[in-house]
C-alpha cells in the first residue's frame, strides 16, 4: 500500500504577513467604520428634508466626523429615505440635500466616505434595506470591507439599534433628534439597550475613540 503524503503546505513567514494575505483576498476583515444615521442625529430632524436651505448641522457633528476622519476610521452614513418611496421628494431634491451635507462638513473639515440610503416606503413591499433591517449596513461592508463586529452605529433611534444589534456592531444612542423619545422608551421596554448613550455624536465620537484605543 502506498502511503499518501500529506499536501505540502508553506507556512507563511510570519502571521502578519498571513493576516494580510487573508485581508486581501477578502477572507479576513478587521477594518472598522463607524456608521451614522442622518437625521436627528447628524442634521437637526425636520421630518422630510427635501430643501437644501433647510439643512442645519447639529452642534459639535463637524468636529467629531474630523476626528473620526483624522484617525483613519471610515465614516458611513446610513439613512432611511422613506419620502423618496412615498414620492413626497424626488432623487433631485434628495442629491441636492446630499450636496448641501458634503458642502457644510467639507467647511468644518470633516468628510464622509460613504452615504447609503434607503429610498423605500414602508407602506411598499417590505426591502432589506430600510433600518431596523440591515441591508445598508451588510452592502457596506461588502463593498468597503468591513469587520462588522468592530463597527460602530449611532443613531437616535430604536431602529438603529436594532439594525446594529443585528450586525453584532456595538451600538450607540446619541439624545439628540428622537433620542430623549429613544431613551425612554427602550428603558420602559428594557430591550435593544445601547452599548452607549451619548448627549450627541461628538460625545458619541469620544467614546469611541476611546474604545477602539484600548481594544
Ligand atoms: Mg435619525
Ligand atoms: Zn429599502
């Protein structure tokens, strides 16, 4: 009987150069984002934003996305954008409102390196993408490979929690848009509880620098 040889296998000369084997043919994942909702909690909530001119930053948002840009960490905005479905806003008046976003962080030194949205209308067939359901935040990673479980959410709703629990992101309530609404209402219900809650991003930002400092 002849005996087999086990498969040779070379042994790459040291484990970092084998994790950036793996990372770059995608197997292996350690690069974390932060994902940011839009509304309440990046620009003040004003129920559909459809003009430009409407657009107010909430105070401090420019100074913690430049953090966030100045230590590497991708920025994602994840938004839903139900108006759009509903046809009370076209795709025109939405870009036009995405431009007006760009423009005011791009003035306060901050950047986003991505913004997915979810244009359905929840009264539609049900989609992936709309939050509390993951889509948007699963494409992303996807596309701009992330490690989920080292990613981040924040946001200043329930379904932003949800869509990050789902995840196996850490999660964070920002007190700004519904966020007071949030708060109460997940301590009266004791469920999707927040791995953090913050007065606003910039509070939110802070922790997670620290976070990402010490794991
Ligand atoms: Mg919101
Ligand atoms: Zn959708």
């Amino acid at each position: 009987m002849r005996k087999i040889p086990p498969p040779l296998l070379m042994m790459r000369s040291s484990l970092s150069e084998l994790r950036h084997f793996l990372e770059q043919r995608g197997v292996l994942h350690t690069r974390p984002a932060v994902f940011v909702d839009r509304d309440g909690t990046i620009n003040v909530e004003k129920g559909y934003l459809r003009r430009p001119g409407d657009l107010v930053l909430l105070p401090g948002v420019g100074e913690a996305l430049a953090q966030l840009n100045a230590h590497g960490i991708p920025v994602v905005i994840v938004t839903n954008q139900s108006a759009l479905g509903r046809g009370l806003m076209d795709q025109a008046e939405f870009e036009a409102v995405s431009d007006a976003l760009w423009r005011a962080l791009r003035e306060r030194g901050a950047y986003y390196d991505a913004l997915y949205y979810c244009p359905h209308s929840p009264d539609g067939l049900p989609c992936d993408c709309r939050k509390p359901r993951p889509g948007l935040l699963l494409q992303a990673a996807v596309d701009l490979g992330l490690s989920l479980s080292r990613c981040f959410v924040v946001g200043d709703k329930r379904s932003d929690l949800e869509a990050g629990h789902f995840c196996g992101c850490q999660t964070i309530l920002v007190l700004t848009g519904w966020g007071q609404r949030t708060y109460e209402e997940i301590m009266r219900a004791g469920d999707v509880q927040p791995n953090y809650v913050a007065d606003s991003l910039l509070g939110a930002v802070r922790w997670i620098i620290d976070h990402l400092g010490t794991s």
